[in-house]
C-alpha cells in the first residue's frame, strides 16, 4: 500500500496535474479551499512550495494519488448531536 503523502511536486508537475484535471488556477484554489488563486500561481512558478496535505487533496479530489481514490458514500452520514 502507498503512503498516503506523497513527494514534493515540482512546480512543473503542479501546473501538469492542473491541466490534466482541467482546472484553471482559481478553480483549483477553490477545490482545495485556498483563499486565493494566487498561492496556486506561486506554487507553479516555485516561488512557494506545495503544503503536503494540500498536495494530497488536490491529488484525491481529482482521482490523480497514486496510491488512493475516493469512494462515494452510499448513504449521507448522520450526525449524531442531538438539535436543541
């Protein structure tokens, strides 16, 4: 089984792995809950490295880990907190 971290991206494959997602930066940021494209601009311009588990999630939420994939839930989760 594959760890679920993965390597440091170069800046090249995070532009890659965008492309083959077929997102645009902002989108991109959006899907991992970034708080601006920009930070996505400076990972693929190597200004500022990737954060492992932003790596990780973008990886999983577009089917690119190596090593997992997501599976959908058959049934919502319950909470199970009581409403007042």
């Amino acid at each position: 089984m594959t760890d679920l971290l993965t390597p440091p991206p170069t800046p090249a494959e995070v532009h890659a792995a965008r492309l083959v997602a077929g997102l645009s930066q902002p989108a991109m940021a959006e899907l991992i809950g970034l708080a601006s494209y920009r930070t996505v601009q400076a990972w693929e311009s190597g200004q500022n490295p990737v954060t492992p588990g932003s790596w990780v999630l973008f990886l999983l939420a577009t089917g690119q880990h190596p090593g997992y994939k997501l599976k959908s839930r058959a049934q919502p989760v319950q909470s199970t907190a009581s409403s007042r």
